[in-house]
C-alpha cells in the first residue's frame, strides 16, 4: 500500500499516487521526495511510485530502504 507522509492512501493506483503527491507538495516540485520500501515490496510498486513522481515533474528522488516488519 502506498502512503504519503505516513497517511495510508485509500486506493493503490498511479492516479491516487499523483493526487496525494500534488496535494501534500502544493505542486511544488522542487521539494525533495523520499521514496521508500522493504524487501518484500513489488518491484513494480515502486517503479510506480517513480513514475508518479516523474509525472508530476520531481527531480530531486531519494531511494530508501527500510527494514520489512516482522510477520505476526
């Protein structure tokens, strides 16, 4: 599931992706944007979330890992 400054978006599509982006930036496209994930996301979730901020014009993307929660 995707998430913009940790608010779980309600659908997990591109077009929910750049709407919480635009909305959370102002369309500021200069902010820095931090992309993030575990090893057990999609590989395709995240070159979605590329796509999204490539889209909408960002430039300055940081990849991030983090580690995977624990399985309950």
């Amino acid at each position: 599931a995707y998430s913009v400054n940790n608010q779980l978006l309600p659908k997990n599509d591109l077009t929910s992706l750049m709407e919480a982006l635009q909305k959370e930036s102002n369309g500021d496209t200069n902010l820095p944007l931090s992309i993030s994930a575990d090893g057990k996301t999609p590989h395709q979730s995240v070159i979605t979330a590329m796509d999204a901020a490539g889209k909408l014009g960002f430039s300055h993307l940081r990849m991030t890992t983090v580690e995977a929660a624990p399985a309950s």
